[in-house]
C-alpha cells in the first residue's frame, strides 16, 4: 500500500525594502502572503531586504514592524536581514564564477540607453529595455585592461551561457499555471557596482533559506521569477510555487510607489483609519 505523502507545510514571506514607509499597495502584499500561508495552516516569515545601504533607513525598517502589528499580521521567528547574510550572496557567486558564468559590466546607465536607441530593435520584455550585451563581448584583453583601470563594475550572468547548462526549465505560478523559465530577462546584474549581490540574487539565496514553499509578490515582478528559477537550478536551491498577484493602484490609475505621494499606512493609521478600513481599502474582508 502506498504511504499518504506527507504535505509540505507551506511558508510564505512578506520581503519589504525599508527605502519608504509602506503604503496600500505593501499592505496587500503583506495580508496576501499572510492569507495563503493561514488558508494552509503554514507559516508566515518576514524579511528585510536592506542590500540598498544608501537607501535603507533604520526609521523605516520600525516603521515595517509597527505596521504590520497593527495591521494584524504577526510572522514566526526572527526577520531576516539581507545586510547579514553578504557572505551567503558572496559564496554563490563565486559558484557562478566557477561555472563561468559571470562577466564584469563596465556600463553607465546613459551607455547602456545610448546602445539600446542607437539599435534599430532593441529587445524589450515587460519591464523594459534588457541588456544588449555590450560586455559580454569584450575580448579578454580589454576587459584585463578596464578591471586593472580601477573602474567599477557590476556582474551579469551571461543567460545563453547559463541556459545550455540547465537545459529547458519551467516553474509554476498557482494562477497563470506553468511557466518556460526563458532568458527574456536579458544578462542581469547579479552583483551591483555599489553592492556585492542584487536583488536577483538575495532573493533567490533567501528564499532558500528561509525555506519558502510559495512565493507570494505584485505581477510587476513576473518575469524575475523565470531569473530565480534558473539561478535555482545553477545553484542547487528548492524550488519553491510562487503566485503574483495584482498590484494596487491610486485612483487615478497609477502605481503606487514610495517616491510619489501614496498614501502610507501610517498616515491612514494617524487619520484615525482603523487596521479593518485598511484591508477593505485593499479588497480584504
Ligand atoms: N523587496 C522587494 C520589493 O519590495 C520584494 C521582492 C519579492 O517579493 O521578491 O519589491
């Protein structure tokens, strides 16, 4: 007879950038992963994604933690914090490095715009222009020379490169189904000029760690997940389901961000809303 499979317990996580206060659109992410992880009976963890030194700012992170308290969502465990872990981002790039699969990107954002409106087709996905590539071409020599001039540069995972060796991937997203894991990304940056790992990269090395079944986050960022999928593969992580969800947008149509003047959840909490007006506000009972 065959043994029931036990389930796995399910965890989600709620992953905020303390560069702002949070506004409407973090409060439905946050009640989002907070529901799919209590609709299982799992877990629910939280995560500071603070790699951004300049940006971050400690008023910011308490303000999270208030928040979401008031809020009514309450995580398990510590928070992680990706300023603690730059050794973790650090080993797997040099994984990468070994599998020679990283190049150093000299470009300035403006030579990088220049490139793409100087070509008459310049490959775009869903989040804009992507990387034409101008690095991955140099010869050895010129790089040599540029590395030894002192000028900064960032490290792109070479896509095409990384593709042979994975071979075809698809990963799963509960409501647009399954998924090809293509290179539509473009070489993406996986350590900055200014910090030794990216977004891309934390992300995908806490995920793991934290040991996250389903990752739960806004639409805008649907094609990273194709980026995840194969940084997983290459690098040996789970593979957790994820599901993207909408995102929230002010009245008159745009997205809320935390340079424009959304309003934050603690200025609704200091007009005297309640934590229920809140998530009615956002579409939650
Ligand atoms: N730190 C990211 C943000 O605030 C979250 C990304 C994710 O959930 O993967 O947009």
């Amino acid at each position: 007879m065959t043994q029931p499979r036990t389930a796995l317990q399910v965890v989600t996580r709620f992953a905020p950038s303390p560069t702002g206060y949070m506004h409407l659109g973090h409060a439905y992410a946050a009640i989002f992963a907070w529901n799919a992880a209590r609709e299982r009976n799992g877990r629910f963890l939280l995560r500071i994604e603070d790699i951004d030194r300049d940006r971050c700012r400690p008023e910011f992170e308490d303000a999270i933690f208030e928040d979401l308290h008031w809020l009514g969502l309450d995580w398990a465990g510590q928070p992680r914090r990706q300023s603690d872990n730059m050794s973790d981002y650090k080993r797997a790039l040099n994984k990468l490095h070994a599998l020679d699969l990283l190049y150093p990107c000299f470009c300035t954002r403006k030579e990088i715009q220049a490139e793409i409106s100087n070509a008459d087709a310049a490959p775009h996905n869903t989040d804009g222009p992507i990387y034409p590539g101008i690095c991955r071409t140099l010869t050895p020599k010129e790089r040599d020379v540029r590395l030894s001039s002192g000028v900064p540069y960032a490290l792109r995972l070479d896509m095409t490169k990384a593709h042979a060796i994975t071979g075809p991937l698809t990963w799963n997203d509960r409501e647009q189904g399954i998924n090809n894991a293509d290179a539509a990304a473009g070489d993406v940056v996986l350590a900055r000029k200014d910090v030794p790992t990216s977004y891309h990269l934390a992300v995908t090395l806490d995920d793991h760690r934290q040991r996250v079944t389903l990752v739960t986050r806004g639409m805008d960022l649907f094609h990273s997940s194709s980026v995840h999928r194969l940084l997983q593969s290459l690098l040996g992580l789970n593979i957790p389901e994820w599901q993207h969800h909408k995102l929230i947008m002010s009245k008159d149509g745009r997205r809320l961000s935390k340079r424009g003047r959304a309003l934050t959840i603690s200025a609704l909490r200091r007009a005297g809303e309640s934590p229920a007006s809140v998530r009615s506000m956002v579409g939650f009972d």
